[in-house]
C-alpha cells in the first residue's frame, strides 16, 4: 500500500483543483490488498459480522 493518497496503486490519480482535500475511504479492494499482503499461513479470515452489530 502507498502511503501518497495523490498516487493511487490500484485507480487513476485522482484530478485535483485548488480547494479540494484528497480522501480516501475502504472499498472491497483495501482489505482483499491488506490480507493477501499479512499472507496469514493456513487461515482464513471470515469478516461476516452485520453492520446492526456495530449500531451504537
């Protein structure tokens, strides 16, 4: 993983213009990436917990 937000690894970078502030936020590629990158040896990581169980 890159730590530069202004060059992404896996999209286009990104068309800024004076004023904006860059972001960036998790999609279903940030956490294939990190667990692929742990190489975790012989597990399995099941991430089936539902979205009510973190409501406050």
């Amino acid at each position: 993983m890159t730590a530069d937000v202004g060059a992404p690894e896996l999209e286009d970078r990104p068309a800024l213009r004076d004023g904006d502030v860059p972001v960036s936020w998790a999609c279903g590629v940030t956490p294939h990436a990190a667990i692929m990158a742990s190489r975790p040896p012989g597990h399995m990581l099941v991430p089936d917990v539902p979205d009510a169980a973190y409501a406050a």
